[in-house]
C-alpha cells in the first residue's frame, strides 16, 4: 500500500501522466568527489530524457535523489545529515538514495528511511524506481559491488562551469590503500569502452563546451580489466583531435603511470593540459609502505622529474594526509620535507580519519586529534607558500586563459598549467580564450581575445 503521505502525490501524477501535462519534479542533492557530481548529472539527464523536471535550490521536489559519499569519515556524517534533511524538508517526497554511502552502509540508510536505494550499479534504473515509488513499490537495489564486471553507461556529462564538463572514463578501483574504503564501495575496475568517451566529447563540444576533465575513480587502471591492452594514454590520445575542444585535464593519477613511454606520447598532444594531478598521501617511505601505496618517494620524485624534463610550464598538484596511524613526527617531518623538495602548485590536505573495516583501522598508534590538527596547519602554511612560489615564476609572463565565470565584471579563468586568474572584460565571453598578461597576485590584463588557449 502506498504510505497515505503520498496519496495526493500518486494521484496528481497519475493523472498528470494521463493528460500528459507536467510530469515530476526532482531535486538533486550531491555530496562527495567529481565522479559523484558527473552521475547526479547523468541521472537528472534520464529524468528530463523521460519528461520529468528537474530542479534546484531549496523548493520542495516529488522525488529526492541523494548522491552520497563515504570517502571520509565526514563524508559519510554529512550523507546521514542530509538524507534526514532532505525527508525533513520534503515531506511526503519519494527518497532515493544512492552512491557510496548507500553501497557501504545500507543498513544505515534503512534505519534512516528511504523509499528508494541503490548503491554503485543500477542507476540507469533511477527513472523507472522514481516512477514506481511515487506509486508505492519501495526498492532496494543494493547487491556485492564486488561482483560488477562492466561499466555502466549513463548518459551525460557534466558542467563544471559553462566551459569545462567531467567526462567520467572508468569506475572502480581494486589497489586496497590500507585507509581507503572506495574499492569497497566501488568495486573493481570498469573502463568505459573508447568509442563511448569519443562519442561523448563530442556531444560535449557540440555542446561548446572547450576543456573536459577525464574523471573516474582510478583512472591510472583505465584499461586493467580490458583485454585490448589499451591504457589511459590511448583515450588521451583519442581526444586530442575531437574537434572543438581544446583542453584535456587528467583527474588523479599516481606515480606508477608516468612511464617513458606515457611521457613520450603525452608530450606530442597539443590539446593535453601540463596539469597532472599526482597523489602523493605522504611523503615518508615508512607512512606510505603502510598505507599500502604502491610507490615510494623516490619513485614519486622520479616522475616529477620526467613530467618537467619533458612537458614545458608542467604544474603538479596533489593531495596530502596527515596523522596516519603510527606516523611520528620523524616521519611527518620527512613527509614535509619531501612535499617542500618537490614544490606543488597546489597541495590538498586531508587530516586522515578512520573508515571502518579498512587495514588502517586495526593498525596500532593512531594520532590524537591536536597532533593531527597541528600537523595539518603546517602542511595548508607550506602548501600556500608553495603556492605562491609558484605564480611568482610566472609574474608579468603572456599566458592563455579560457574565460569561465563573470562576476562583478571580472572574469575567472585558468591557464593550461591551472593556475587561476582574474581579468576584467565584458560580458558574453564566457568560454572564449584570451591572452593576458599574467599577474600573481590581482588582476590580469587581458592584450587579446580569441584564438586557442
Ligand atoms: S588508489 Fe587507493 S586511495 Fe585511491 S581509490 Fe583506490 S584504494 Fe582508494
């Protein structure tokens, strides 16, 4: 039987159905990383495929989707918070709930209520499970991720800005870091087959969108599961000659892919950004052979070096832990003094908290929460100064930028390398490139519009 709360709900859209005016409103709620934020999109894109509306900002919805994370403790906090907001501020409103936190706590999700889970497989059935929870039949679609084998085509893409859009590339990742419950939640590798990145980048720069970011979860295994040998270098590859784009990021990778021979092809792409997002965690051999990274800090180094050698104006940015379990401050010191050696554009630091059923957790000597803090301020102190250093290099030099967003007059942009700035121009030039003259620190001048960037 229908829950009586949505009675009038069943009804309005049965009816609606049968005149065929207005069908359902939706209401998106994201939490977590950039593949998250591709799929809510792809999802609200089968939703408007199939007549539905989809809405946004803080008015009530027929069906509410919460794309959940888990990735950290807090991730999963804020995911429990804003299932219990969303039934609050929706009530009589069809909950669905997906995502990571879904796939690796569904006990949890049950006890909060929802009318609708399903976990890292099986959302291209969002639209049909909305349709019949609005007629009363509860799902839940949460089975062994583990057992997954193909990649699951959604349709979409998504737009960072009115320039950039997330092209998602593989899901899953079966390295097991010691900290890390995403392989968990994820399941093992699936690459998308190349034809589908293709077709979508183009569909994207039809769209004119100018720059995509190859998302996923491990895109460094793009191709592990496949049996053509193919690798993340041949999707590069493939995108470089979609016409109308003019940018390729990586998302994250890590040491192990920069061979030369990845280097070699990599540096003959004109459309490849000299960008590498390379996650580092730690910079202490000791913190990482317990992590269970597969790399050590010389090997990290050693790729730094052949991205530089070969690859003109390259930036490296990564993402740092602090306070894994058993880390003494000897090895936090070496942790801070290869991140200073290396000299990171930008440098994410994560203060490392406990996921449960993880290596890490039954690892001995976990680090108070004042140690933890301490460290992390000093590592947002060198990562700000590194930083700086960084734009310094670049003071008055002529760069190309892609105008992105306009506000109050001035334009944000980046450069190849990433880095940002701020000009001021008209309106309407939104996803233009331009030449300017770079500033550190205020406000760039723009010398020329127009041209690639
Ligand atoms: S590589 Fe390690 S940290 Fe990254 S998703 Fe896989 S298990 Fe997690």
């Amino acid at each position: 039987m229908p829950r009586p709360a949505l009675a009038d709900m069943i009804s309005r859209y049965k009816n609606q159905k049968i005149e065929g005016v207005t069908e359902i409103t939706v209401k998106f709620i994201t939490l977590g990383c950039k593949t998250n934020i591709y799929e809510s999109e792809a999802m609200a894109e089968l939703f408007r495929r199939s007549g539905h509306e989809v809405v946004s900002g803080g008015g009530p919805a027929d069906v509410c989707v919460i794309n959940t994370c888990t990735v950290t403790g807090t991730g999963a906090g804020k995911s429990r918070q804003a299932i219990r907001r969303a039934k609050r501020q929706n009530p009589g409103a069809v909950i669905a709930v997906t995502g990571c936190f879904a796939q690796t706590e569904p006990e949890a999700v049950r006890g909060i209520g929802a009318d609708i889970i399903i976990g890292n497989d099986g959302r291209s059935r969002i639209v049909e499970l909305a349709e019949a929870a609005l007629a009363g039949a509860r799902s839940d679609l949460v089975d062994d991720i583990m057992k997954a084998r193909e990649y699951e085509e959604l349709p979409a893409a998504v737009a960072q800005s009115r320039v950039r859009a997330n092209l998602k590339i593989e899901d899953g990742c079966s390295n097991f870091c010691a900290y890390c419950v995403i392989p968990y939640a994820r399941g093992p590798v699936r690459s998308r087959p190349l034809g589908n990145i293709t077709a979508e980048a183009e569909t994207l720069a039809g769209a004119g969108y100018r720059e995509v970011v190859l998302t996923g979860i491990h895109i460094g295994s793009y191709g592990k599961d496949l049996k053509s040998g193919m690798s993340m270098i041949d999707v590069i590859e493939a995108l470089d000659n979609i016409n109308g784009i003019e940018r390729v990021r990586l998302g994250s990778i890590e040491p192990p892919i920069i061979t030369d021979e990845f280097v070699d092809r990599a540096s003959k792409l004109k459309n490849l950004c000299p960008h590498f997002h390379m996650s580092l965690q730690s910079g202490c051999g000791g913190t990482l052979r317990r992590m269970k990274r597969r790399y050590t800090p010389d090997e990290y180094y050693r790729a730094v070096g052949m991205l530089r050698d070969r690859i003109p104006d390259v930036s490296i940015t990564t993402d740092l832990m602090v306070g894994f379990p058993g880390e003494t401050d000897g090895e936090f010191e070496e942790s801070y003094g290869f991140c200073e050696k290396v000299g990171f554009m930008r440098m994410h630091v994560f203060k490392y908290s406990v996921r449960k059923g993880t290596e890490a957790e039954r690892l001995p000597n976990h680090v108070g929460e004042r140690i933890k803090e301490e460290r992390s301020r000093r590592m947002i102190a060198l990562a700000e100064r590194m930083r700086a250093d960084f734009y310094k290099k670049y003071d008055g030099a002529v760069l190309p930028i892609l105008l992105e967003k306009r506000q109050n007059g001035v334009y944000h942009g980046t450069t190849p390398n990433y880095m940002d700035a701020y000009v001021k121009a008209a309106a309407g030039l939104e996803g233009k490139t331009a030449e300017i003259v770079f500033s550190a620190s205020g406000e760039s001048e723009i010398i020329n519009i127009g041209g690639r960037s």
